[in-house]
C-alpha cells in the first residue's frame, strides 16, 4: 500500500511513520519540488520562504531508486518523497491531508489521478 501525506510537523509526521511504515509495512510518501505550490496543489503557506522550507529538494538526497529523501534528524526518520510528475504516474492507495488547506487540492489529486485511491 502505497500513502501520500502532507507534511507539516516533525511529530506528526513521525506518528504516521511509525503507523503506516513501521507497523503496516506500507509506504509513505509527501511531496517535494515547488511545483506542488506552483500549481496550487500544496497550499499550507502563500510565502515563498515557507514553501521553500518545506517543498525545495536542496536539502533532499535523490537516491538510485529515484525517489528525494529528506532526513528529519529531529524524528530521526527519513521522508520518502514524490515530485509532482512521479506522484502523476504512481497508484497511491490512500491520500492524506493532515491540513486544511489541502482538502480540496489533494481532493482533486484523488479524482485527477489516482481515482480509486482513499
């Protein structure tokens, strides 16, 4: 099973590691590339510094397997990460938003490209 979920705090973020990685043995996912903010989908903040905290991959590693993975050093986990063009073209099983203003953009990334996902 395959998960993407927004990320906005280390702690809450580590719990839904420990959920869907740990102890499900699923795969998670959050978004990464400011593409996700150009394009009105990731919609925590307007200003460019914070999207730049929280999208840009400088500080990502892009590994053999093609995915960015960031080290949250706080959590002591690494975020498996999905630029906007790879979220397109996998089958993600669940969707989630842990924010409201993603509601309805990642509402539209359920119905736009991963129609049978939850």
């Amino acid at each position: 099973m395959k998960v993407f979920a927004d990320y906005h705090h280390g702690g809450l973020y580590h719990y839904l590691h420990i959920l869907f990685v740990q102890r499900l043995g699923w795969e998670l996912f959050r978004p990464i590339g400011l593409e996700w903010a150009k394009l009105g989908i990731w919609q925590y903040s307007e200003r460019p510094d914070t999207q730049k905290q929280y999208l840009d991959p400088v500080n990502c590693v892009l590994k053999p397997d093609g995915y960015y993975y960031w080290r949250d050093s706080a959590e002591e986990i690494d975020h498996k990460c999905l630029t906007f063009e790879q979220f397109k073209k996998m089958d993600i099983d669940l969707i989630l938003s842990s924010v409201c203003q993603h509601e309805v953009s990642f509402k539209y990334l359920q119905k736009r490209f991963n129609p049978e996902a939850q």
